[in-house]
C-alpha cells in the first residue's frame, strides 16, 4: 500500500517528536495519521503543531512505553543523541532504546512497521567524490555518533521480527534546524569558515523533501526491510552552498580557512571551556573526525528506483524558505 492510499484513521507513533525532523513528521504526516508525539519531561514542545496529541515519556519506564504503543499501528523512531561526551551516552539513547523498543515493537500485535531514522554517519563518507556511497557498501563510521547508529541498525536487522525501514538522511536543513543557523548567524557577521583548503563535497536535503521520502515508505511493501540515503539532487562543495546562502541573504562574507592542524588544540580547548556542562560543545574531537573528510556522498538511485522518491525544486528557493523562517521566528 502507497503512501497516498493510506486512510486517516492509521495511528502513528513518533519518538523524539519535539526534535527538528521528529516535529517536521508530525506537522506534515497530521492530515494523514492520528499522530502521538512522544517527548521527554522538560521538552521544548515549541516546534509542534497545536492541536496535537503530545504523550511525555520516561524512556526508562518499558511497561509505560508498551502501554503508549499499543493500538498504534507506525513506530518512527526519530529519538537520538547526535551529540554526547562519552560512548556510554550514546549508547544509552541511540543503541540500547532502539534494542528496547524493537522488543516492544515485535510484542505489540498491532504495530506493522518500524521506520528507523536513522544517518549517513552509520556509512561514513564516500572513497572519492566520483564514486557517492551505496547502501550495499561496507560501512565505515567514523566517529562514536556514526558507530552507534550503524550499531541501532544492525540489532533492527537482527532482531526485528515484522517489517522495518531504515532511513539514513544525509545533512537536513530547512525550518526547524539549528546547526545550519549557524552559518547564517555567521553569514550575517559577514563571516564564513572552512576546514582546511581541500575542497570538501557534501549532499544536503531540504527537510520537507526527507519527510516526503519517509512518507512513500509507510506502509510501502517495496521498503520493509530495506535501507536508504535520503539525499537531494545537489552535490554541493561547502563552498558553494555557502555562496549559496550568501545569495539567499544579499550579502557576502569573509572566508577564512583554518589549517586542518589546528583542529584539534581547538576541539580540546572547546571541551575544556564546557567541562562542567552536561552539553558537549559544538566542536568537539568527535566532530572535527567527519569535518576532515572530503566526500560526504551518497547515491540516491535505490529511493529513485524503489520508492520513485526524487527531490524537485531549486536550492536556493528552499534556502530562501529557511532563512524567512528564522527571521520570522526570531532566531536570526
């Protein structure tokens, strides 16, 4: 069954509704489902719509957990930690409640698909800019993020017993998101910095194009228990989609390049200035592993070829979109 032929009484569960694409589901996929947005205690619930059921959720209470899936009839599971000081943290949130919740999932009669959201950190980045990823290729994460989601996928494919989707998006931006407001709060410093001066090649896709590609895999045959990059047309060097936002903006910006051996005295110095935080800093040894990498590529051709999912649309109107909606909001 497509997408398009599901009836507006199916429940749909989402976890970690409140987060950027969790919430971008939900306000989407509300026309369509009788959504549930699961969120932890103390969330800000400000990118939800009204109107919504909103269900907070201790992810340590399993019997309150089964009690909320229960008469659902679609888990996506969108909770995750991207950002962690330790392995342990990761693994709490990102491998051991996706292993907790796929025991509920395979008790729960009325649940029929698990969709997983997964990320190309799992993959890891492409040998060279002519050869994008494969979802058939071995995986090579590199950093604790990227191993903890490859980690998430491998006990669904173990252990799961009814169908299950796992999506792997590559960079989402779009309304919602804050780690693209950044280099718009640069931008409008007329600032921009780059790691290094190789030129480093990325996939982006706009967040209203991975919520259509998610939606063509609900209730969708053709995608139990299958794998795919999410990824728009462009592959952009992070040069170009900076010129990109400085279009969108009317304005231009200095750039500045910082030597990739400086990265990581900057990276500890960033730790140590956020020792006593619970919230790792930005920049962080983990991260300066994926900014070293030159290709953060993915082929598309199983999502076209499979799910007939292909992004439309210009990147610098969704870029526009993006920026009106932070201005509107306030956040820039």
């Amino acid at each position: 069954m497509c997408f398009s032929e599901v009836t507006s009484m199916q429940k749909m569960i989402i976890t970690g509704s409140n987060g950027f694409v969790g919430s971008a589901l939900a306000n989407k996929l509300k026309e369509n489902y009788k959504i549930t947005c699961l969120v932890r205690h103390g969330s800000n619930i400000s990118l939800l719509p009204e109107n919504i059921e909103i269900k907070y959720i201790d992810y340590n209470n399993t019997v309150a957990i089964m009690r909320l899936l229960r008469e659902q009839d679609v888990l996506i599971h969108t909770a995750a930690l991207t950002r962690a000081k330790s392995w342990q943290q990761f693994k709490k949130i990102n491998i051991d409640l996706t292993e907790k919740l796929i025991e509920i999932y395979n008790q729960t009669t009325s649940l029929k698909q698990f969709i997983f959201i997964s990320s190309q950190a799992a993959a890891g980045p492409a040998a060279d800019k002519s050869t994008p990823k494969l979802e058939s290729d071995e995986c090579h994460p590199v950093t604790m993020y990227g191993r903890s989601k490859l980690l998430a996928e491998n006990l669904i494919n173990e252990k799961a017993e009814k169908p299950w989707t796992i999506i792997r998006p590559v960079s989402v931006f779009g309304p919602g998101d804050k780690d693209f407001l950044q280099y718009f709060r640069l931008i409008k410093k007329h600032l921009a910095m780059f790691i290094g001066f190789r030129k480093k090649y990325y996939n982006f896709i706009f967040v209203d194009d991975l919520i259509e590609m998610i939606s063509k895999t609900i209730n969708n045959e053709k995608a139990y228990n299958e794998t795919f990059f999410a990824r728009g047309t462009d592959t952009l060097s992070i040069q170009q989609f900076v010129h990109n936002i400085e279009s969108v903006m009317k304005t231009r910006a200095l750039h500045l390049h910082i030597p990739q051996f400086l990265l990581c005295p900057i990276a500890v110095v960033s730790e140590m200035l956020t020792v006593f935080s619970h919230r790792p800093p930005i920049v962080n040894r983990e991260k300066i592993k994926e900014f070293k990498q030159d290709n953060w590529i993915v082929s598309g051709d199983k999502a076209k070829k499979i799910l007939d999912f292909e992004t439309s649309g210009n990147m610098l109107d969704k870029l526009k979109t993006t920026y009106q909606w932070y201005k509107n909001k306030g956040w820039i």
